[in-house]
C-alpha cells in the first residue's frame, strides 16, 4: 500500500468495503503507520490473519527494506513480497478503534496479536467474523479497563 509509505503521520484509515486490500497491504500500513487511531476494515474480504501482527512477533520495526518497486507502463506497481518476508511490528498504543466487521477468514491468532500489539484499544467491531471462537474472547479480555465497546454480534456461518 504506497499510501502507507508515503503517508507515514496517517491517524484515521477507512478502508470499507475495499475487497481487493490484501494481508500484505495491511501488514505495510501496520509497519509504517504506528500513530493511527482508527481503522476500518468492514468487508475487507480478503484479508486474513496474514494481515495482522502475529501474537509472537517483536515490537521492532525490521531494519530490511520493502521491495523495490517496477514500472509496469508508466505505473508503478509494487512486486509481490516473498512469501519468507516477515515485517517486525511496533506497538500501537495509540490505536482506539477497529472495525473488522466481516473478516471472515481471520481467526483467534488474529485476535491475539491485535490484542497485544493494540493493547488500548477502545472500540473493538468484529461482528460477523464467523470464525472466531472463546479463545478470542479470552484474548480480548487482555484489552481490561481499556475496551469500552465490543461488538460480536452476527458471528454464525
């Protein structure tokens, strides 16, 4: 996402209904753009829990540049990262609110590492994310007096 690197000050992103935003793309935006606020993310079909910090990973931003980018046409298009490409992530203190709602493909790791690299977080949607389970809501609950709406509503397949 060239927004993300040309716009590295970026507080509010809605990105709604936008089905064709990869994990790659978000991972970009949540590598660079470590003062956002808020972060819609509704219907954002194809992202999976590739596009989220990994409940593992360190909070250090890697020191290994992105890929170049190509001209494709006069475009500048930019190559598909290899798949051994793993980004560190910061921290996200600043991160308030977050909309998933219909993220299918995301799961409780998803959850998790939000959970930990987000950890005030205020306004949590993840209504119709049909996938998650009691372990998600068990990592939500690290989020403590910080999260203040919670929305889980709609979540059968």
């Amino acid at each position: 996402m060239l927004l993300s690197l040309h716009c590295p000050l970026l507080l509010e992103v809605d990105l709604i209904s936008c089905p064709l935003i990869s994990a790659i793309s978000l991972l970009q935006l949540f590598r660079t753009s470590h003062h956002l606020r808020e972060l819609s993310l509704q219907a954002c079909t194809a992202i999976t829990d590739a596009g989220f910090p990994p409940p593992q990973s360190s909070l250090l931003v890697a020191a290994d540049p992105l890929p170049p980018l190509v001209t494709q046409r006069g475009l500048q298009v930019a190559q598909p990262l290899p798949l051994s490409y793993q980004p560190q992530i910061r921290q996200f203190d600043h991160l308030r609110y977050l909309d998933l709602t219909s993220l299918n493909l995301i799961s409780d790791d998803a959850v998790r590492g939000i959970v930990k690299h987000a950890p005030r977080i205020r306004n949590l949607i993840l209504a119709k994310c049909a996938h998650l389970t009691d372990d998600a809501v068990e990592a939500i609950c690290g989020l403590g007096k910080h999260l203040h709406y919670l929305h889980m509503g709609h979540m059968s397949l």
